[in-house]
C-alpha cells in the first residue's frame, strides 16, 4: 500500500472516530448547503437543500464533510425532522 493511500485510509478512520462522538456534524452539509442557496437567490425548500448537498459532494470531493456518511447522515436527518413535521 503506498504512502498516500494510507495516510488516506487513516484521515478516513479517524473522521469516522469523530462522526461517532460529534452526533451534531451533520449540521454543517446542511448549512452549507442553505447559504448557498441564499447566496445564489435560489429558493430554499426541502427538496432544493437535498439537491444542493448532493450537488456539492460532487463539486468538492475533496472536502470530507460534503461526502460520504456525513453528507448521508445530514440528508437522512432533514428527512426525519421534515416527516416528524408532517
């Protein structure tokens, strides 16, 4: 295994380490998802920030809160605190 794929793995880890102590980090997709949307003038619905975030996954690859379980988490978490609204 070479050098940067397990520096990878291990930054991998570590966040996953952290996912399980901060129940709050999916907060962040969320709101970075809602500025956005404000930003660019877009309405802000349920359906737009879900969008969005799965948007910026794919922009932004690189930055390990937009991907992955926490991006998955936070969609997850605006679903349930919608349907409990309903």
């Amino acid at each position: 295994m070479n050098d940067a794929k397990r520096k990878a793995e291990e930054l991998a880890r570590q966040f996953d380490n952290a996912l399980q102590r901060k129940e709050n980090l999916w907060r962040y997709p969320l709101a970075d998802a809602v500025v956005t949307l404000l930003e660019q003038g877009s309405p802000v619905t349920v359906d737009t920030i879900i969008a969005r975030m799965e948007d910026q996954a794919s922009e932004r690859p690189q930055n390990p809160m937009l991907r992955g379980e926490i991006l998955k988490g936070a969609i997850e978490r605006l679903r349930q605190i919608v349907s409990r609204k309903d």
